[in-house]
C-alpha cells in the first residue's frame, strides 16, 4: 500500500488549521498521530546489507529517521574504511555523472585499474622518459671515448716546395721551387690506453643515467599518487552526496508530519515553518556535494583521459599495511626518488671531478697508421709509410682553466652535499608529521564513530518521543543535523587518513607499479624513440 506521508512541495507554506472545538481538535490530533505512525512504519526503507552489520535500533513511531551508516561493529572496526562506511564494495555514479557523462566512460575502476590507465596515458611521465632515454644515449657517446677509433683522411691540391725535390739537370742541383700537384693518404688506427678525462666523463654519464632514472620514478609516482587521491575523492564525494540525500529525505518526511499535525491542532505553522527552511537548506547541501563530486570527476578524466560509471570501494587505500615510523624514516632515506636522484647526481659531480683533475695528467695511447704521399716536394712517385707508435699529450698550460674548472667542480659537489642534508631533514619532518597526524585522524575517527553512533539511537529515541508529544521538534532537527554532521566528519577523516597512507607511500618511493617498461624506457630500435599513447588514454597531463 503507498505511503500517506508523501511530502508536499517545500515550495507551497502549510495552510493555516481551522479552529475546532476542543473535542474535535482532540479527535483530529489522535487521528494524525495514529497515521503517521502508520504510514512512517510502511516508507521506512531497509538499511543496506552489511558484511557485519550493526544490530538495528527499534523502528521510530513518527517521522523515519535517514538510513544508519552500514558500518561493521564498533567493537571489532579498528580503524574504518571507505569501504565500511559505504557498505558495498562498488559505487554506482551513472546517475550524478552531470555533464561528465559527455567523457569517455571507463567501466568500473579501482585504485590499481586508475594508476595503470594513468600512467599508461601520462604526457608528463612520457616527456620524462624521452628525457631519460636521451640521457641514455648520452652515456654511448661518453662510452665511444674509450673504444678504437679509426680515421681516414686524404687530401688532393697543389704544392709549392722550396727548394724542390727535383734535380736541375743542368746544374745537378734541387730546383729552388717547384709548383707541383700532390695528393695524400692517411689511414690511423687510434686506442686510448689511459685517457682520465674520457673515463670520467663515462662515469658521470652513467651516474646521469641513474638520476634520470630516479627523476622518471618520481614522475611515476607523484602520477599514481594524484591518479590514486582523484580515485579516492570520487568516493568520497559520492558518499557525502549519498548521506546529503539522506539527510535531505530524512527532513522532507519529517515536514509532512509536521504539517499534517500543524493540520489537526496539535502544533503551529511556524514549527513547519522550522522544519521547511531546514530541509531546504538540506537541498543546499545536496547541490553542493553534487558539484564537488562533477569537479572530482573532471580531474579524474585530467588524470586518467575518461570518467567511470562505477568506483570500487574495497581497495581505496588504508592504513593496515604501513611500516612503523622508525623503519618508514629509514626506507624513506634509501627509496625515496629525491634523496636516490640527489645521490646519483652527487656521484657524477664526483666523477666529474675525478676526471677534472687527471687532465693536470698525460694521456697515453697507441696508434697505427699507414701515410701515402705522391709527388711529394714535387718528385715523381709515391712514398708508402706504415708506422706503430706509442703516444703520449700532456699539457703544461691552460690559462688556469683546469684549475678553475676543479675549484667550480668541488663548489657544485658541496652544494649537493648540503642539498642531501636539506632533503634529508625535510623528509624527516614530513614523515613525522605526516605519522602524527595519521594517529590523531585515526584516534578522531574512532570517536567521531561512536558519536555518529550514538546520534543515531538519539535520533531514533527523539522521534518516538515526538510522535508521543514528549520531544520538542527542535531536538529532533537538532538530533538530525548532528548525526548528518558526524556522518559526514567521520568520511571525511576516513578519507583523510586513506590520503595520508597514500603520501607516507610516496614518501618512501615505488608506489607507482613496477612492471616492463616502467623503470626503464623503451629500448630505441632506429630513430628517435617517440612513445606512443593510446588515444583513449591521451590526457595532456
């Protein structure tokens, strides 16, 4: 049978009782109360099944109050997540996607499922990795100064020798010029045996190298960890305009049995009056929660190129499986991406400085040659020589720029040196922010939870007492309000402390998935190696 407590237009203001006699006023107010506690009792809805759902409070007489929070038993919840205040393990959002609906639906998405189509379609982790390769590559060239090297020169033209290579035949004597053509030939076989700068040089590349290559793991995970918080704000937001809606329907229905009591002579106009500017301003509520969720959703397509039509719940982050502070400060010195980059970048300032000072020293190597001359001075013919020779270059003088070049080398190491002692108290105090703050959120949370709690068995005692004419109305708004306010305060810390397990994360590095491809770039066939995005994954990020 439908419900009789239908709430009228909010926009309509009751109609003013008539004036009865007493007995009459007597007879209606009995009849109201009677049926809206009968038609309470049928539009009550069913609280959503719960994994390990809390006993049910006995079932208000008057208004239904808004749906309990599917949360498992405080006794047994530690710390509470996202997925125990939702109550399932999958949200829908076909309905409130609003103009997002225009985007590129992606189905159903989880934490792990939102990183990898982020990373997979990132133009800032893809320029990161263009980079890395080229420094790559860089390490071949630093790497040919130390392999054989082969040249061939030749040269053709005219010379002019004075005196000639050509006897005068009249006076048996060298002409005292001779303009004549020449050509030479010369193919040299060159192999450093000790050459301290292009060893240097190689060193500090390679060093490059692995900096580049923490530089593209912290691109990696500062993506996954946005891809992973605009994840975790689509609950969020979802779950606040859920418990608004609730909020919002708990009011109406409690302003049609004001009113129809406001009707009968058993309360005034102005107490529906009370009860319609708060459901209204629930309406307020509902608007805004619709449109931080559309902003959640536009950074999600920002981040990942699409929006989905559904967020799974059971995998959005948590604060089980973090290390203990003092084991998290020392994983965090050795993994993360700034300190690891810092260092690689120190060892090639040391290379660098390695190979600055062997210039003060001769470099050795071996070279083997075959010299072809024709007409050489002029004379007819053509001298073949062929030589192997031991040689060394060692320069006295430079200006001073070797010295110079040094002393810039030693400054550029020290400001290394004290930008890792910088980082290093940073990431300390980050952590242990970051780690306080965790504990006082889930401390707060867990009190927050047993308000919300005991809100809820205040409100359902409010009401009852109301339909008896034993509560004032306005403790039961004021019972309402507090109890959408602690639902609302305990997402929000549940979030909260989902978003800080996520930075301790990205604090001591790998949080991206690891993988092919996903240390390393691509190895380059021929040509330059442009990745490829997929285009439904081309996010401009």
């Amino acid at each position: 049978m439908p419900s009789r407590l239908t709430a009228p237009s909010l926009d309509q203001p009751p109609r003013r009782p008539p004036r009865l006699r007493p007995v009459a006023a007597a007879l209606i107010l009995a009849f109201g109360l009677a049926a809206g506690i009968d038609s309470a009792a049928q539009s009550t809805p069913a609280p959503a099944a719960t994994p390990t759902p809390t006993p049910a409070a006995p079932t208000p007489a008057g208004p239904p109050a808004s749906s309990p929070l599917a949360i498992p038993d405080p006794a047994a919840l530690v710390v509470p997540t996202l997925a125990d205040l939702a109550g399932r393990a999958v949200l829908d959002l076909t309905a409130d996607l609003g103009a997002a609906a225009a985007f590129e639906r992606l189905g159903t998405a989880g934490v792990e499922q939102t990183v990898e189509r982020a990373l997979a379609g990132s133009y800032d982790v893809a320029a990161t990795a263009s980079r890395t390769q080229a420094q790559r590559e860089l390490v071949d060239v630093a790497r040919g100064g130390l392999l054989p090297k082969l040249d061939l020169r030749a040269n053709t033209g005219r010379e002019l020798s004075k005196p000639g290579s050509v006897i005068d035949e009249a006076t048996g004597s060298p002409v005292s010029r001779s303009l004549h053509s020449r050509d030479d030939t010369a193919l040299v076989f060159r192999q450093a045996i000790w050459d301290g700068p292009a060893a240097g040089e190689f060193a500090r590349q390679r060093a490059l190298y692995q900096a580049a290559l923490a530089s593209l793991g912290s691109a990696r995970d500062q993506l996954a960890l946005d891809a992973a918080s605009a994840h975790l704000d689509l609950v969020q937001y979802r779950l606040q305009l859920q418990f608004a809606r609730d909020y919002r329907i708990g009011l109406e229905k409690l302003y049609a049995f004001v009113e129809r009591r406001s009707q009968g002579g058993g309360s005034s106009a102005a107490e529906a009056e009370r009860v319609k500017a708060r459901a209204i301003n629930a309406r307020s509520t509902v608007i805004e929660a619709q449109g931080a969720l559309e902003s959640a959703l536009v950074t999600y397509r920002r981040l990942v190129g699409g929006v989905p039509d559904a967020v799974r719940t059971d995998d959005a982050g948590g604060v089980r499986d973090l290390p203990a502070l003092d084991a998290a400060l020392t994983r965090a010195r050795q993994g993360n991406p700034q300190m690891v980059q810092l260092r690689e970048t120190l060892s090639s300032i040391e290379a660098e400085e390695r190979a600055a000072r062997t210039k003060l020293y001769p470099k050795f190597e071996v070279e083997v040659g075959n010299f072809r001359t024709t007409n050489a001075g002029g004379r007819p013919g053509t001298t073949d020589d062929t030589r192997a020779m031991f040689v060394m270059n060692w320069n006295f003088l430079a200006g001073g720029a070797d010295l110079a070049l040094l002393r810039s080398v030693k400054a550029r190491e020290d400001e290394t040196k004290f930008r890792i002692l910088d980082v290093e108290r940073r990431l300390d105090e980050a952590l242990r922010v970051t780690y306080n703050t965790l504990d006082a959120v889930t401390q707060r949370a867990a009190a927050v939870r047993d308000e919300m709690i005991s809100n809820q068995r205040v409100v359902a005692a409010f009401e009852e007492q109301l339909v008896l004419a034993n509560r004032p109305l306005l403790d039961v708004l004021d019972a309402q309000q507090r109890l959408f306010q602690s639902r609302a305060e305990l997402l929000r810390l549940t979030a909260l402390q989902a978003n800080l397990s996520l930075q301790i994360r990205r604090q001591l590095g790998g949080l991206a998935p690891t993988g092919p491809g996903f240390r390393e770039p691509p190895p380059r066939s021929d040509g330059y190696n442009i990745p490829t995005l997929p285009a439904a994954n081309r996010t401009g990020r």
